[in-house]
C-alpha cells in the first residue's frame, strides 16, 4: 500500500494512492486530525482496515475526499520523524570505488529531521558548500518500538520503506571531522513520494535502486550490494538505543556518488535530481542556490 502525506486547501492530510487518485484517510477514517505518525502507530493491522473501506469507494465518481494524483502537493511522508538513523559505507560497490576495506561493524552517523522535505520540494545549496552530493538510499520506517531486538524479530518492527537521499556538503563534512553538520542542512533529507507499506516488499535486500542527475545516470546498483542488511544494522543499534515508532534509517548508498567520481560532480543551482528505488516510485528534487 502506498501511503502519502499531501498538501490541499492549505491542509496536511493523509492518504493512500489508487489507480493515480489519492484517497483521504482522514476522511475514509473519520479522523480529522490523523497524521502518518497515527497510522504508523496502528501498525500494518491498518492496512487490512484500509483495504476493506477502499472496498467501498468507487474512483471514478468526482467525490470531495479523492483527489487525482498530480493536483496536490506530496510532502515527505513522515515530515518530522523522531530520529533520522544512517549507515555510512554500507554497500560493497561503494567500498570498491574507494578502494577501502568494508567496515567490521555498521558506521552510524544522524542527520537532524529539520533536514526532511518532499518529493519535488526544493534542494537549497547553502552558501557554507561548494561540494554538494547526492546520495540515493533505502530508508525503514520503524512502526513498533524496541530495544535490544533480534534479527530474526526485526520485521516485527518494520512498517514500511522510503526512498531517501541523504544529500552531503562534502567539504564540510570531511573539514569538520565528523558528519552530522555535513549531512544535515535544512533540506538535505529528501524523502518519498510515498511511505511503501512493508507488506508491499517481499524482499527489501533485492530492490534495484539508481539516481540520475539532470537524465544522467550516475549512480545504478541493488540493495543486495548492501554489507550490512536491516536486520543486522537493527539488531546491532538497538542494543544501545531505542528505536520507536516514526523513527526513519536510512541504510547507505551505492557507488556513483560525486565525490568519488572522476571527474568529482557536484550539485549545481538548476540540476534535476531523481532517485528511484524498485517498488517505492521515484523521488524528485531540484537544486536551487542559497
């Protein structure tokens, strides 16, 4: 099932996607007030309420709660989650065009949620950059809560998946020492279009996954390329942490970023950039200078 968060009439509400109509689950709900976060609360038992109310639309007649797809604006799906998690050097291609040894264990950094925008909102190149890069990504939306959970249980605390690009001031994330300011300037999470129910993906470690920059394919791989899969990285994190229902993890990247291109690219005011992942649809964001 596809989930999205959308913008009408000066009002965020929810809903799911059919047949290119977007269908209020505020209002198939009767709920005014839900939010993504409500529904992630719920877990995927919702999707069975969902489906058996969806029996009882017909999309072709003009109805006030369905909109068509292209007439309202997507924002992130989760546009404030309560921890934006990251593994950095996860995938073996990446490591290869580095020329460095895959990590022993997952490399963990955050990113702030502040950062978090939607399908085509705007990318803002801050003043602070000359070495913005692109990052195309797997994310997980955690939908129950734990701590010290086993890999074998971790779908138990899966809800579904997102495309992410965690977008990366390159200079300043290496001239700091440490990444988090780097990987955090408002607008440098973009996510979507659509939060994936994880009952839609039978398999999240064999999704091929590519992003182009102004049509140009520079990153093109598959989530099996991942070292690290969810389970292990889930497993491993909670041991020190709580992860809780809204929390987003974003997984790594692929080979084809800029920085390690030869010649380096780097994202400049105007520049087109589309993520897509198998299953989650296609993220896009333009560029534009602080």
């Amino acid at each position: 099932m596809k989930l999205v968060t959308f913008t009408t009439n000066n009002r965020d509400y929810v809903g799911v996607v059919k047949e290119e109509k977007v269908v209020s689950l505020n209002y198939l709900l009767a709920d005014d007030s839900l939010t993504m976060l409500d529904l992630v609360n719920a877990g995927l038992r919702i999707v069975n309420t969902i489906e058996k109310k969806l029996t009882e639309v017909d999309l072709n007649l003009k109805q006030e709660f369905i909109y068509d797809l292209n007439n309202i604006k997507i924002k992130a799906p989760l546009p404030n989650p309560g921890k934006v998690v990251c593994i950095g050097l996860n995938y073996m291609d990446h490591c290869r065009e580095q020329n460095v040894e895959p990590p022993k264990t997952p490399l963990l950094f955050s990113k702030w949620s502040s950062c978090v925008i939607g399908h085509e909102e705007n990318i803002i190149l801050p003043k602070e950059s000359k070495q913005v890069d692109f990052e195309a990504e797997l994310g997980v939306i955690i939908g129950k809560k734990g701590k010290h959970i086993s890999e074998e249980n971790v779908f138990d605390h899966i809800f579904g998946y997102v495309i992410v690009n965690d977008v990366s001031a390159r200079d300043v994330q290496f001239s700091d020492g440490q990444w988090v300011r780097g990987k955090s300037f408002d607008t440098f999470a973009p996510s979507g279009p659509y939060l994936v129910t994880a009952d839609e993906i039978k398999d999240p470690h064999n999704l091929a996954i590519r992003c182009t920059v102004n049509d140009q394919v520079l990153q093109d791989s598959n989530t099996k390329e991942m070292i690290f899969n969810i389970n292990e990285i889930v497993a491993y994190l909670s041991k020190g942490f709580t992860f809780e229902p809204g929390d987003l993890l974003s997984t790594g990247t692929p080979h084809g970023v800029g920085v390690f291109r030869e010649p380096q690219v780097f994202l400049e005011d105007g520049d087109e950039v589309v993520i897509e992942i198998e299953g989650l649809g296609t993220l896009k964001n333009t560029c534009i200078r602080n």
